[in-house]
C-alpha cells in the first residue's frame, strides 16, 4: 500500500496493527479518518478480507459519508459491499431483515419515532397515570429517563425491579405505558433500534451467527461516545468464533467524551484493555491541525482530568500565523465581550480572513444573542447553526404522516395526525370516538378504520371521512408495492387535499415556501427506490444535526454542535464559572469532568488563532469570575515560562 509511507510511525502501526482487538487512542487533530480508512483498506489489500465481510460503524452520517468517499477513491470496485454507517442506521438495516416473526408483534414495516412523537407518548403516559407522581416530571424529563434506562439495557421490567425510590417506581411504570404504545403502533424510538438488534442476536443465535459469519472485521469510530447497549452490541457482534480471532478496531479520544446527556459512558473506552487483555493500544499524539500554543491550553486543561488519562499532543509541524495564537479577552459585560469580538471578527477580515474561516463558540445558546446583534451591527455576516431542521416544519411533518401512515397501519400517531389534516370530519372529538370504538372492539386505530361497524357508529360527516381516508390508504399501499417514493408523495399531497388546502389556507410567500418545501422534499424521495429505505433514512437523520452547507459566513454554534469541525480562527465566549463550566454541572465531580472535556474540546477546534473571553458581568446576574479553565490555562503559561 503506497499511502503507507505518508503515515508517521504511530498511524502506520495503528493501519497494520495484527488482527485482534485494538484501541487507536487518537487525540484531537491526530487523522483519526485516514487511519480508520486505510486500516479497511489494508485489511482488503493485506488480508484478503472482502468488502462485504467488513462493517464500519460511526456517530453520524457525515463521518460515514467521508469514510465512503475516502474509501471508493483509495479502492474503487473492491469497495463495493462494504458497509459504512451510523450504530442506528446499520441496526435498523438489521431489524428490516430479521425482526419479523421473531421479536413480539414487530413487522418490518415498523416506524421509528423520534421528537415530537416520543414526546406524544410520553405526554400521554403521565396522563394516564393514576398516582400522582412524586416530584415534578414534564414529558421531556421522562423521555430522558426513559433513554437512560435503555441506554443501561434496562427494560420496564427491570427497571421496576432496580427501583429504589418512588420516583423511580412512578418513572419505571410511565416507562411500561411508553412501551406498550410504541409497540401497538410497530414502532421503535432510536434507543430501541440498539436494543432490539442486541436482543435479537442474544435470542435468536442462528441470527447472531449469520451476521458473525458475514462481519468478520467490525471497526468503530468515536468510541467514546458509545453507551453501554452500543458496547454491548459491539461486544456480542465479535465474539470469538471457533478457528477465527477477534477482528475488533476501534478508534477514539477520552478527552473528547462530551455527550453524557446523550447517555454516553466514557468510561467505556477507559475499560477497554481490561475487557480485552489481549488488545493492543497506540496512541496519535502528533496534531496535524494546530499551533502548538493552543495544544498547550488544551492540555492545561485535560491534564487536571481525574477520569481520563491525558495525552499531551505536539504539533506535527509548524502553522504559519500572523498573530498570537492564544490571546484572552477581559470584558465589562456581555455586551463589552461581544463588540470585542465583532471588532477582532471585522479586523480579521479586512486582512484578509474569510468570514467562513470564522467560527464562535459557546456553552449555552442564549450567549449567541448578544454576538448576534454585535455582528449585525459591524456588518459581519454570520450564520446561526443550531437552527430548526427542515424537517420540522408542519407542511412536511403533515406529509411524511401521510407516508409512514401508508408504510405502517399500525402507526397510530401518524394516523392521528393525518385523520383531518386537511379538515374530513375527523376532528378531536370524532377521532376520540374512532380510537374509543376501536379500543372496545381489541382492534388498532388503522384497523378501525376498515371496519364498517366501528365506522357506523361514528357521526355522519366522520364516518364518511373515515371512509374517504380508509380508501384513500388502501389506494396509497397499493400503489406503493411499486411506484417511486417521489410519485407516491406527489399523489398523496394531492388526493389527500393537501395542496389544495394550502392554497386556500395561506397565499404570497407563506404559500411559495410551503410549495418549495414540499418541492423539496419530493427531491428527497426521489433519491429512494422504497418507501420504507426513504422513511428510514429521514428517521435516521433526525438523530443528529449535519449542516454540512458552505456559507461565507462567520458560524455561531454551540460548543456540543462544534465536535468533530475545526476553523483557522475561534473564539470562545463565556469563560466563567457558572457557563463553562455550567452552574448546573459543578454540583458533582462528573459533571465538572465532562465540562473539562466540553472546554478541551473548545479549544481544540482552532487552527491558527484562538480567542477566550470572559466578561465581568453577565446579564442581571451580577458579578462574574473568569472559569477555572481559564485560570488553569494562565498557571500552565506561567509554569512552562518560568
């Protein structure tokens, strides 16, 4: 392999590592990517293994997309059959193949849920609660319990069981109404995608067996990120076999695990060497990405980390740069921080900075408002990227109902919303009524609507909406079995009524946006040949927030959403105690590690120039002081001068 010699000594020992299991430790800015591609690369050239027999698992969908391109320009042909993609997207591929007849009442034209419906469910599991519950729980509150438990492979059973206090009684029984509505409508909330695919390969071995025999060598990317049903999944997945070694090549930086609200156990990667004695561990420790005096303050940082080990990485070779590479901003208050900011922003780019070149950083999101107004002020231009998904908007949130409810006859919440959407006599009461008659009569809400005595004991004008959108379904699945995802849609946004309603809804603008979005996402399906492989890959989507479009524009964006980027030039604002690290997380010594490795993070997304800024006041909250990190940052200086 030629791409061989333009490895250093650690990425080539990493990329030819024997088989087994090995941890690559790769610090930030180490080319985690390239070693992660040509380690597949190698295993193809060097082991004869086939595209086919090897599966790549990632966190989002642009690190899948990248791996892919890499791969087909390194390989060409031989990368066909190889398969690259999020834990979800791959697991899902899984359940669509085997889940049918094997797990409960699934079939394989099961919905995923995700946001606004696993927020319905829940919201109706605390209705329907009969105790009050013991503390305050909105329906995100429990969507998050929810999470962890299956995140901890909890099922409601077990959690019941595990519960220690009445709160977590109450939670682990609004849990078991979660899950019964998810599966009376076939559906999976994403966490159930992992747990299923565990569940099916622990209970059905001849299943587990075909995919052990067809994934020889599993390689993952971000390993810090996974929770313990991803570990586990991984784990079982590579099980020795007779007569063949453990192929199991994971990649990732404990000083990056930032995503514990996410359920993430970084702990996980810690263990790694003690759950596979045999495993080999390299470290990257050369940065190819920035100066070496913005590694120094990451490293003041990290290196008061109690939970990971640190790795002081050195800058793999000198990057030009016009200015200091670390300067730190004192101002008044949050107003003073940010003209400072847009100034330096407006000065960089009278030099010559692109304003794409550009990003600032922050740990809450109210703090972009304050750089939003300074930068308008100065005529900078920016973007904000943590804004709604196109996806959210109702008009396509209203069609895609329309798809799953055709997918899926049990998806209960898409037909809710879908059942006068545009108006059929359906409303609130009328459709209180069907789901009444249906629940009396032991039959599913789709179901009901193809039985003409439920249907006869509804009013006139719903029973003939009833009707109207029985038939109207039937028509859809029929012409599913074969057409395009794209002409499907566009018979459904007009047989339904959908187009003509807007029309007579909204006019000017608001009617041209809703027509382009729609317009949009007719584009979208058009890339599918299925239904189902559209549906699914939206669901996915939704998972993670991607905003891969180039924009001369300075970006503003959290510091969560910043991971895995990088820009020439960064600031970061709101270094003080209280934002970063945030005053809900220094009430316990995890949640100050995890900010210690959110700032660390930070810092390490700056290239040439790196900025940190703090502001005596904040708002009406009085006084401030500059974040520990901050202070850690400045005594590292002071040790290594003096």
């Amino acid at each position: 392999m030629p791409e061989l010699a333009s490895l250093n000594d650690a990425q080539r020992q990493a990329v030819t590592a024997p088989i087994g299991p090995t941890l690559v430790r790769a610090g930030a800015g180490s080319g985690k990517t390239r070693v992660l591609t040509l380690r597949i690369a190698y295993l193809i050239e060097q082991h004869a293994a086939s595209a086919a027999q090897i599966v790549a698992l990632t966190f989002t969908n642009k690190a899948a997309r990248e791996m892919r391109e890499r791969l087909s320009r390194t390989l060409h042909q031989r990368s066909r059959g190889l398969v690259i993609g999020t834990f979800h997207a791959v697991c899902a591929r899984v359940l669509r193949a085997d889940i049918a007849g094997r797990l409960g009442h699934y079939t394989a034209a099961f919905s995923i849920y995700a946001g606004d419906e696993q927020l319905q469910l829940a919201a109706a599991a605390l209705h329907a609660a009969t105790e009050r519950p013991p503390e305050a729980l909105e329906p995100i509150d429990l969507l998050r319990r929810i999470s962890h438990a299956k995140s901890r492979m909890l099922t409601p059973r077990l959690a019941q069981r595990f519960a220690r206090t009445p709160a977590e009684a109450f939670v682990a029984a609004r849990y078991r109404h979660y899950q019964r509505a998810l599966e009376q409508s076939n559906a999976l909330d994403f966490d159930d995608v992992i747990l299923l695919t565990h569940r099916l390969f622990s209970e059905h071995p001849d299943v587990l067996e075909d995919y052990q025999a067809r994934w020889r060598h599993v390689l993952v990317d971000e390993y810090q990120d996974t929770d313990a049903s991803q570990h586990a999944l991984v784990e079982l997945l590579t099980r020795p076999v007779p007569s063949r070694p453990r192929s199991l090549f994971v990649v990732g930086d404990g000083m990056q695990s930032i995503y514990g609200f996410r359920n993430a156990d970084h702990t996980i990667i810690g263990r790694f060497a003690e759950e596979f004695p045999e495993a080999r561990v390299i470290e990257l420790t050369a940065n190819y990405r920035s100066r070496q005096a913005i590694l120094d303050a990451a490293y003041a940082v990290i290196r008061h980390s109690r939970v990971v080990q640190p790795m002081a990485l050195r800058a793999a070779a000198g990057r030009p740069g016009r200015e200091a590479p670390l300067q730190i901003v004192d101002a008044h208050d949050g107003d003073d921080e940010a003209q400072q900011v847009a100034r330096t922003i407006a000065g960089l780019l009278g030099r010559g900075r692109h304003a794409s070149e550009i990003a600032v950083l922050y740990r809450a999101r109210h703090l972009s408002r304050a750089c939003e107004t300074a930068l308008r002020r100065a005529r900078v231009p920016y973007a904000v990227r943590d804004s709604a998904s196109f996806y959210d908007r109702a008009v396509i949130r209203d069609a895609l109902a329309y798809l799953r409810a055709i997918a899926n006859p049990a998806d209960a919440l898409s037909l809710s919303r879908i059942a006068n959407t545009p108006p059929r006599g359906l409303g609130a009461q009328s459709l209180a009524a069907l789901t009444t008659h249906a629940a009396r009569a032991g039959t599913a809400l789709g179901a009901a609507l193809d039985d003409p005595t439920i249907i006869a004991a509804l009013p006139g004008k719903a029973a003939a909406g009833a009707r109207q959108l029985a038939q109207l379904l039937a028509r859809w699945r029929q012409f599913a079995r074969t057409m395009p995802p794209a002409n499907l849609l566009a018979d459904v946004l007009e047989q339904s009524g959908m187009m003509a309603a807007l029309s007579q809804r909204l006019e000017g603008d608001a009617l041209a946006d809703a027509r382009t979005h729609l317009q949009e996402l007719m584009h979208a399906a058009a890339e599918h040949e299925t239904l189902a492989g559209f549906l699914q890959d939206i669901a996915l989507m939704l998972a993670e927030s991607d905003d891969d479009e180039p924009r001369e524009r300075v970006q503003l964006l959290t510091i969560h959403a910043a991971k895995g980027l990088e820009w020439p030039v960064v600031f970061v604002v709101g270094m003080e105690e209280g934002l970063l690290p945030h005053e809900r997380s220094v009430l316990s010594e995890a949640g100050v590690e995890e900010e210690r490795r959110l700032c660390y993070v930070a810092l390490t997304r700056a290239a040439e120039q790196l900025y940190l800024s703090w502001a005596a006041q904040r708002g009406r909250g009085g006084t401030t002081r500059p974040s520990r990190f901050l202070d850690e940052i400045l005594q590292y200086g002071r040790e290594r001068a003096g």
